[in-house]
C-alpha cells in the first residue's frame, strides 16, 4: 500500500510585504529629506540683521563766552578792602578817643583810639571781603549784568541793544595789580552807567572789544 504524502496546510499565508503608505503628507517627506540632508544650521540672527549704527549723541549746545558768573580776581581782594578798611579804622579810632577822654580821661585816650582803630580795620577787612566775593559779573546773549551786595544784593542787567559807549580806567593801584574799571555807559535804563571796579585788565579788554564789535554792528544797520 502506497503511502500518501501529507497535504500543505494552506490556511497560513505568508504575510505580504510591507509597502510605501500612498497616503504619506508632502511634510513627512520633506522632513525625512532634510533629516537625510543632515543637520540643518539657522543662519545667525546677528548675521543677517543689518548692523545697528549707533545712535548719535545729541549735540551739545554751544557754551557762550562767560555764560556763567565770573569772580573778581583774587589780587583784587586788598583793593576790595582797603578803602572800607581806611574808613572804619578812622571812624572807629575817632570814636574811641573821644570815648576814652570822655570816661576814663585823657591819658588813656590814645589806646583808646588805637583800640577803635584797629577794630574798625578788622570789621572793614571783613566787610570788603564780603564785598568781593559777592561781586559778580556776566556777559552772554541777553547782555552784560553785575551783582554785588553784602545784606542787600542787587543785579543790575544792561542789555546789549542798551550800550551807548565804554570807559576803560586804570588807577595807579590797578596798575601795579594788573587791574581795571569797566564802565558802561547806557540809554534808557535805570542806571545811565554801570561801573565794575578791580576786574582782570584783560577780562576788561576783552568786554570792552566785544561790546565795541556790538555797537559797531548797530552803526552799520542804522
């Protein structure tokens, strides 16, 4: 009897191949292309912008000479206060003679007087340095102005439209200090002149020549 072989069971196929999914979006594929391509380098941002200028600083405006407050020289001082000095010293050592004839008598009258005198030079010192460092003068686009004063200050402002004519002194203490007296002379203000006393001889010079160039310039518009 011939044996029959054993029949293949069919009923266990074998798997089908996998295929490409038609359906895959455009965005898969591009992904997978660059992923291929390698990585992927951004362009730097500090690189592609343009480069920033920097900002310009605002200009600064330009400084008017002697906008601010000038002072008085210092080699001005003994001349501030010798003139106030003289005149204490002489009130005070007047008074104190008097004063000493009259209470304790006439033997002790000339230290008296000295005493008087020597602190009326003192409080003059002090007074005419006072005086100094409170006198104060500008010159700048609204005109030339001047502030002195002890108690009492007081700022006097002429203006440039104002200038009439200028005087220029050089006393003999001036002189041997390099000092000089400003002196405007002015129409329609309060003050028909305004003096300024121990200034610098060149600061002096140099106002003088530029409110000279003003009224030159005022000459030739009228």
């Amino acid at each position: 009897m011939t044996p029959v072989p054993p029949q293949r069971d069919d009923t266990h196929a074998a798997p089908a191949p996998a295929t490409a999914d038609a359906t895959a979006s455009p965005r898969d594929d591009a992904d997978e292309t660059a992923d291929s391509a390698g990585p992927h380098t951004q362009p730097s941002r500090d690189q592609d912008a343009p480069e920033r200028e920097p900002r310009d600083a605002a200009p600064a405006a330009a400084a008017t000479p002697n906008s601010d407050w000038q002072r008085l020289p210092a080699r001005a001082i003994p001349l501030c206060t010798i003139d106030i000095s003289l005149a204490l010293a002489l009130v005070a050592g007047i008074a104190g003679t008097v004063l000493g004839v009259l209470v304790i008598g006439k033997f002790v009258a000339l230290a008296s007087g000295l005493t008087g005198a020597l602190f009326g030079a003192g409080v003059g010192m002090w007074i005419g340095f006072r005086r100094y460092r409170n006198t104060l003068w500008r010159l700048d686009e609204h005109g030339f102005a001047v502030r002195r004063g002890v108690a009492w200050r007081r700022e006097t402002l002429v203006p440039l439209a104002r200038v009439q004519h200028l005087d220029l002194k050089h006393g003999p203490l001036q002189r041997m200090r390099g000092l000089a007296t400003l002196v405007v002379h002015t129409a329609g203000t309060r003050h028909s002149a305004v003096a300024i006393d121990h200034l610098d001889a060149d600061d002096a010079q140099r106002l003088r020549e530029r409110l000279g160039r003003q009224l030159d310039h005022e000459d030739d518009e009228a």
